[in-house]
C-alpha cells in the first residue's frame, strides 16, 4: 500500500477525463452540456464531465445495437469472449492505483478500502464471470421420446446498468461482468456523484479488445440520461442499484415504453439481532459496528437496526461504543484511515436531519455526530431507545447512524425484524443451533447471516425481499437476467 505522501504525488499527477465513451472513444456530451463532479473530503471541484442527455442516449442504444446485431461481441466463441475480459480484469488490475485513488477521490471513501477490497473486488468479478462464459450449458427437456427440446439462453440485446455511487465501479462489475459474458451489448450509466472510474474503464475495455459499440458509458444525471435509456424502445433491459424510490420509476417508464426487464437491487433496514445467550459478545459488538459504519454507513446492507436482548442491552451498548471509536473520520489519502467522508454537503445534511428526527421522536444520542470543518465528516451515531415505529427505525438514511431497539422474546425479535417495508439482509448472533436456524428460516431477508455480518464472495446470489428489489447480483443466478430463454422443439419423424 503506498503512503499517503505517495497518493498525493499520484494525485498531483492525474489527469481527469470527464467525458463519455461512445462507440470506442471519449467525446463531450451532445448539446456540450457539463456538470462538476466534488471531492467530498475537501469540497473541490475535481473536473468537469459530460451530462448527457436523451440526445446522447438514443445515439449510444444506436450503436449498442448495430453492434449486438452484427454479432460483434454475441457471435465470438465463448473462448474468444472469454479470453477479452480476462484481458480487462488483467488491466483492471494493473491500473489498481490510478482506479483507487480516482474512486477515493470522488466518493471521499479510505484509500485503502478503494486500493485493498473495491478495485480488486471490480475486477475480479469481471474475471469470475470471464470463467464462467464456457461453463453455462443449455438444457434438454424430458419429452416423449419422438421429440427431441432443447433449451438454451440467449442474450437479451441490450442493457443499460444504473449504478450507484457507494461502489461504483464494484456494482458497476456486479452487472457488466453477467451482461457482458452472456453476450450482450452494456451501457452504463454511473451517478452524477462517482462517474470517474467507470468513465476511466472505458478505455481498459477497450484496450482488452472490447469492440467498439458494446460498452458504452454515459455519465450524467437519472432524470436526464437515466430515464431516457429507461424509456428507450430499443433497450431491453435495465439492471440497476440504487434508492426504492428510484427503483419504481425506472418500473414506471420501463412499463410504459416497451415493458423491458427492470432488474433493481433497491433500499434496505437491516435487521441484527444479538441474543444473549451468544458466548462472544465483543465479537458480535465488533462487527455491529463494522455493519453499519463501514464505508461511512453508505451500504445498502448495511446493519442499521440493532436488536439486543434486553438482559444484556446496556453492556452490549457500551461493547459497540467502543468499537464504533475505530471508525473515527479521517482523510480518505491517509492509509490508516478506516472512516472517509459521506458523498456531499447535501447527503450530510440529510443524515443529520435524521439524527435530529430521532431525538425528537424521544431516541437519546449514546456518541457520534457533525464533525465540523471543510468536508462532508460525520463521526459513527448511536441512537438508543429507537421505537421500530419511528423514522429512524423505517426509512433509509445510508450513513453512519445506528438505531438500537431492546426485546425481550425470540417471537418480538422476528416481529421487529420483519415489521419493514425493506427484505434486503438480516443477521443473528447466538449459540443456539436450534435457534439460529429457526429465526433464520423466519427472517424476511435476500441474505441472513448467522454469527458474522455481510460475509459472502461472488458464488453466493445478493438481492433482496419486498421492496428491497428484484433479481440477484452475483453468482450464475445473475447471468439469467441478461439472457432470454429459448425452448426449440423438433419433432422426430422417422424415430
């Protein structure tokens, strides 16, 4: 890992490109329209980018589908496709720096997050998709015995993937690496707040022998650019990551133009449930608070709910006090730093007008808050005597405020746990087996875990329950939603 005086020489040194890639090349927005993308840890403006627009939309689904109906990339053998995005996560990985320092500096996340789990996270699931191209076979159904079926996947044509701002090139690969293996041709749109890395990928892609037209990215704004690849009738699937209420819309004008596949992976209101009789408390205080507050607490997943048996509540409080003091804000250059600062200005006034709701509904602040000064800083929250019936307990805030609520039975623990519009992660601690099962089977949640919080690899599938989305990420369930399935039927005359 270098020193922080070694980030800074490489940042001294970057040069920024802001504009979208099209067809194989950089090039600024139609109308030449552009928007600032800021250094939430400073407040600098970093460059200009390109904010395009229905204009450059229709230009790129073009392109995107001469190129798929030309079999650019769809008709390559599976080796051929295979061997091109090893190619880019090999490049992905050789660019680690100058990728880590561009995602830290757009999203105010530590360096060593972004250079140690993100950017090799990012590549490898281009590489693990890579694997998998040759390794995805069709099907024959059980017919009568005079007809031979066959079933295979196909791919859908093109995809538009809208991705977030806490990962961005991470989830952007959640989605480029299936699409992109089962043949389709990518557009991607990254957010307004984090667009440099996928912007940087462009060129990557590229070089690893990508053809020109099958991915594309189109930096800009969702109302902008986002709801026009959304309403274009030559787009045939959206996959996206992002807020619920942005995930209906993109339902809203998928059903109104030609009913493409809307993919979302939307909000979550984790629950983590602490039983008393578990036997490593610190162990289970430790990763409470790594849940919630990793990544400034800006995870979709991340364990905002702490229910903790009331027999245990106040000691345990104290265990994730104490833990949550490792997360203390730091500049996202320094290495050592475990805490960065939250995307803008504006997301740090929201979260602190959730603390505010909080107090005000009756819960008591037990540490954290503001962090005054240049930057968007917020030290780890701790909000005790939450009520599930409150805002705080209800909505996601995605930033480092966590909501403890006490219980007194297994049976209010699942209610509590299950009373939230949200499905997307649950976790429980204890030493039971009979129990860790039996609440795990009750939990209305896409991922539970079971003594550890947010463990998982590319082979498991990520999605949620109710409106925490659709579909999956990761492992060859997510091939399915970028592919159509096909059945041929032969009957055999003369069998």
């Amino acid at each position: 890992m270098n020193s922080q005086a070694q980030w800074m020489e490489l940042k001294a040194n970057l040069t920024l490109e802001g504009r979208a890639f099209i067809n194989g090349r950089y090039q600024g927005a139609a109308d030449g329209a552009v928007f600032e993308t800021i250094n939430p840890a400073t407040d600098e403006v970093l460059c200009t980018v390109a904010r395009c627009q229905a204009a450059d939309a229709d230009a790129a689904v073009e392109l995107a589908r001469a190129a798929f109906d030309k079999g650019l990339w769809q008709h390559q053998s599976p080796a051929q496709r295979k061997a091109v995005m090893l190619r880019l996560a090999d490049l992905m990985e050789e660019h680690t720096d100058t990728l880590a320092l561009l995602e830290t500096l757009d999203t105010g996340k530590p360096i060593s997050h972004s250079a140690g789990t993100d950017i090799p996270g990012a590549a490898g699931a281009i590489r693990w998709y890579a694997e998998a191209i040759d390794k995805a076979y069709g099907q024959v159904a059980t017919t009568e015995t005079n007809v031979h079926a066959f079933i295979k996947h196909e791919p859908i044509g093109v995809v538009a993937a809208v991705v977030p701002w806490n990962f961005p090139l991470w989830i952007a690969c959640w989605k480029l690496g299936p699409a992109l293996a089962a043949g389709n041709s990518v557009i991607l749109k990254p957010s307004e707040k984090s667009p440099l890395t996928a912007i940087y990928l462009g060129k990557l892609a590229q070089q690893a022998g990508v053809p020109d037209g099958v991915l594309q990215i189109l930096p800009g704004f969702g109302h902008e650019v986002g709801d026009a690849l959304a309403r274009h009738p030559d787009v045939d699937c959206i996959a996206f990551t992002g807020s619920t209420g942005v995930a209906r819309q993109l339902m809203i004008s998928a059903g109104e133009s030609n009913m493409k596949r809307v993919w979302a992976e939307a909000g979550g209101k984790n629950a983590n449930i602490v039983f008393a009789d578990y036997k490593n408390l610190d162990g289970a205080a430790e990763e409470a608070a790594a849940g919630c507050f990793y990544n400034q607490g800006e995870v979709c997943v991340a364990a905002t709910r702490l229910l903790v048996h009331e027999s245990i509540r106040e000691a345990f409080i104290q265990k994730v006090i104490a833990a949550a003091a490792r997360f203390t804000p730091q500049d996202p250059l320094n290495p050592d730093s475990s805490m960065g600062a939250l995307i803008d200005q504006g997301h740090k006034a929201k979260v602190l007008a959730y603390l505010q709701k909080g107090l005000e509904a009756g819960a008591t602040l037990r540490c954290g808050g503001d962090v005054e000064g240049p930057g968007a800083f917020v030290r780890p929250m701790i909000l005790d005597d939450v009520d599930n019936t409150m805002a705080v307990a209800r909505e996601e805030i995605f930033g480092p405020l966590l909501c403890v609520i006490g219980f007194e039975t297994e049976a209010e623990a699942i209610a509590i746990a299950n009373d939230s519009p949200y499905g997307l992660g649950a976790a429980l601690w204890s030493s039971d087996l009979d129990r860790a099962h039996r609440v795990a089977r009750q939990l209305k949640a896409g991922s539970v875990w079971i003594n550890n919080y947010n463990e998982g690899d590319m082979t498991v599938p990520f999605g949620g329950y109710k409106q925490s989305g659709n579909g999956r990420d990761k492992s060859l369930h997510a091939l399915e939603k970028f592919t159509e399935v096909k059945t041929t039927w032969l009957r055999l005359e003369s069998y």
